[in-house]
C-alpha cells in the first residue's frame, strides 16, 4: 500500500509550505518528536518513504518498531523480491538512529528462492540482523521463516543461542525455525512466548518454562514432539492449537492458569490441574480416533473447564451436551457462555442443556453457521431441526430458572434460517409450559424480514420481552 503520492507532496513543500489556498503548511509546525510518533505507527517500507516529505526529513531513522515482511516487496517487478528486500533491511539497521529498538519483526515467504543466496548466506544475514536488534535492547521480537508445507520450513535456520539469555526480551514468538539449548537459558524479563510449527520436547520446554520465571503467556500451535507440558505456576494463560497429524497424547499440568484455549485435534490432550480458571475456550475439529475415544475426550475436557467464568465451546462440544447429560458440570461461577453451532436438532439440545448447568449465566452468545454438514455419528446423521423438542421435554428443561440472571443475548448468522427464529422463540419462553408469546414472536418475524440478506446480525429490543426480567437481544456491535 503507497503512503500517498510523495513526488507532489514533496513539490509542495519545495513551493514555500503554502496551500492552494495560500495557507501555511500545518504539516511544518508540527514538532518533530510527534511527527517521530505518527511515523511508528506505519509499516517500516511507508515509513522510510516519509523522508521525501521535507517536514519529517530523516525521523524515520529515530522509530524503535522495525518490521520486515517479504510480502511487502512482492509486487515490484523490477529485480527479484528478495534481493529488494535484504538490501531494504541492510539500508534501514545502517541509518537507524535510535538507542533501542521496541519491536524487530522478521517474516520470510517463498520469494526466498529468487535471491540466489545461499543458504549459509541467508542465515549469515539473519543472525547479524537479530544481533542489531539484541544490541538495541529489543522487548518484542518475532522471527517466521515461513513453510514450503505443513512442517518443511523454507530454509533450515537455527535460533541463535544469545537469544535465549536476553534481559530485555519481554515478547518473543518464533516459527519454522529449530531451537537448541546449547546453553543455559535465561530470560528473566519473558512474559509471552509464541512457538509455532515447531519441533519440541519436553526437555527443551522444561528448561524454556524454568528460564523465563516472569512468563505469563504461552502460545502454542502446531507445534510437534510434545508428550508432557507441566506449566509452572507464573504461566497464567494457555492456548495450544494440535495438529491433526500429532499422534501421541500431550498431557498437560496447569494448577493455577487463569484462561486456556484448546484447538485442532482433540484425541490427543489430556488436561489436569486447573481449578480457579477465568475463560476457556474449546474448538476441536473432527479427525483422528475413534468415536467412543473423541466421546470420551471431549467429556473430560468439559469437565475439566466445567468452573471458567467465561465459557467457548465449539459445535461439537455442543453435541456432547446433547448426548449425555452434563451431570456434575453443573456451575454457579459462569456468567458468559460463547457457542459455535450447526442448525440441527442435537445441537439445539446441547445449547439448551449447557443453560440448565449455567444458572447464574447473564450473558449469552451464538454463532450459527450456515454450511450444511452431515454429522459422522449413524443414530443422528440425518437430524435437523424440523421444529422445537415436544412440549413434555420442554417442560423438563425449566429454562425459566435462568431467566433470573440472563441479560444479554447475541445471536449471529450468515443467513437468517428457522433454526436461529425458533432458537429466540425458544429463549422467549418464560412460563415453563413452552408457549410462545404470540406477539413476540410476529416482532421477531418483522426484524428478521428487514433485515434478511442485508447483515449478518438481527436485533431483537427490549420491548419484544414482556417480562421485566427478560433478556435483551441486542446487537453485538
């Protein structure tokens, strides 16, 4: 993306800083510690551009956030991308100006391969370039050598040593690279560790956990050779994303995390310890073992989570709940509960039987995806919602018990569909028989009319609930 055309910027300001309506250049009167400030919020490409502009001159050279994505030089025709780009990054470390250097982002793509580097030489580049940034005291610094595959990284590149004994690092994420501890590792300053698509084993992660005593977050994602991740008690947060090709169990001892997020495969996770958590979020996808042993999985998890405060499932952990009977995932602490969910009639009861074990829920939010998707398990495979459960199974699910706490309601989908009227139908039943309020249900029809195929979100007011206290429906946005 061009910053704006600079050749008649900068002609302007060759004129006397004068308008077109003779008015001086605002631009010129602005100090030059702010004009600094507005360049560090642009991509180091746009930023270096700002010098034709008279008025920022070399403060370009003064910005502590230096990022560096291949992407960006791709659409020049002219010599190959790569070259374009390391001479790109040599030119900026040789004039930068500043004491140190907040963030240094380094992201490579498949363009590597038209540099006519070598391999040994590309390295070489790299490790002088994450030198510089450790030399300035770098806080965030993200190396991605991108992947020709899921797990074949475009070039081999070994994360220098020195890295792993800054005290000044406060944010590091890695991917595609190889990782070794050649020596003692040592970070004390570390708060956020991202590692992704990345070869690990638990040795290496005891010692990455031991050497960073001030981490705080740990992000994960699809990252091999794991079996057992025992996370001391500073690491507060969480998220793993399993590939679908891993196939040994990742066990995973977190006594006192405050959020976790859990996603990909979901055979393969084993999750014990937390006891106070804040927020979990569980999005697995289908794949891997068999249906008693993702049955299974998916329960533990469940229960496991069962006392998060804030509270995302995805659709098939809303058929769980619909199999079975959450029995003793009953929860008095969770107020919020965000769920992905297809539009048939086992996820329907899922969704009804997460409410019974959320009585003091007071917030509720569903996603309903529109995509037809035809369910692996024989005895519902052809289930759709071809209308609400019968009134007896209504009568036993006494939603109305929750209607005490329940506030806010947000419903979003892609295409307005009977599923997501006679789910709103369903929350306005308030009388424990299952009987709709009949003009609430003609507002309903009238708000979804208007705004079918013209938004993905449909609003529902207070005045649609004739209890006091009634949820509201409300716009997210």
């Amino acid at each position: 993306m061009e910053l704006l055309d600079l050749g008649a910027c900068n002609a302007a300001v060759k004129k006397g800083k004068v308008s077109e309506l003779g008015e001086e250049d605002k631009i010129s009167r602005i100090p030059d510690p702010v004009l600094a400030y507005i360049t560090s919020f642009l991509p180091t490409k746009d930023a270096v551009k700002t010098m034709l502009l008279k008025p920022f001159g070399n403060l370009w050279t003064t910005r502590s956030n230096l990022d560096f994505y291949v992407c960006l030089f791709e659409e020049l025709p002219t010599t190959p991308p790569m070259n374009r780009w390391f001479s790109f990054v040599d030119h900026v470390l040789l004039n930068h100006e500043a004491r140190t250097v907040t963030q240094f982002r380094l992201k490579f793509g498949r363009t590597i391969y038209s540099s006519g580097l070598k391999s040994g030489q590309i390295v070489e580049k790299i490790d002088s370039w994450i030198n510089f940034a450790v030399r300035k005291k770098v806080e965030v610094l993200e190396v991605d050598i991108g992947r020709r595959c899921r797990y074949e990284p475009i070039f081999d590149y070994h994360l220098p040593s020195f890295i792993l004994r800054s005290d000044t690092l406060i944010e590091l994420n890695l991917a595609s690279c190889s990782l070794t501890t050649e020596v003692g590792i040592q970070m004390k300053s570390l708060k956020t560790l991202s590692l992704g698509t990345i070869l690990l084993d638990d040795t290496f992660m005891e010692e990455m956990l031991s050497g960073c005593p001030s981490l705080e977050t740990l992000i994960i994602n699809d990252c091999q050779g794991l079996h057992l991740l025992k996370l001391p008690h500073h690491v507060k947060d969480l998220k793993i994303t399993l590939d679908e090709s891993e196939m040994s169990l990742l066990e995973i001892l977190a006594p006192k995390l405050n959020s976790i997020g859990l996603s990909g495969a979901i055979d393969y996770v084993n999750l014990k310890g937390p006891s106070s958590l804040s927020a979990a979020a569980l999005d697995f996808f289908r794949g891997g073992k068999s249906f008693i042993s993702r049955h299974r999985n998916i329960w533990l998890l469940l229960s496991d989570i069962k006392h998060a405060e804030h509270l995302r499932v995805c659709h098939w952990c809303v058929l769980e709940l619909a199999v079975r009977e959450w029995n003793g995932c009953l929860s008095l602490t969770r107020k919020s509960v965000v769920i992905e969910t297809r539009p048939t009639r086992w996820h329907f009861l899922g969704i009804v039987s997460l409410l019974q074990n959320s009585p003091k829920l007071e917030m509720l939010t569903v996603f309903i995806e529109s995509d037809t998707f035809l369910l692996t398990w024989d005895d519902i495979r052809h289930e759709t919602l071809g209308g609400l459960p019968s009134s007896q199974m209504r009568r036993t699910m006494k939603f109305d018990k929750i209607c005490s706490h329940l506030k806010i309601v947000n419903i979003q989908v892609h295409i307005i569909n009977s599923f997501a009227i006679q789910l709103v139908k369903f929350l306005l039943s308030y009388d424990g028989e299952g009987e709709v309020n009949e003009d609430a249900t003609k507002q309903i029809k009238k708000a979804v009319n208007r705004n079918h195929g013209s938004t993905k979100f449909f609003v529902f007011v207070d005045y649609l609930f004739p209890l006091q206290n009634a949820p509201n429906l409300i716009h997210p946005g």
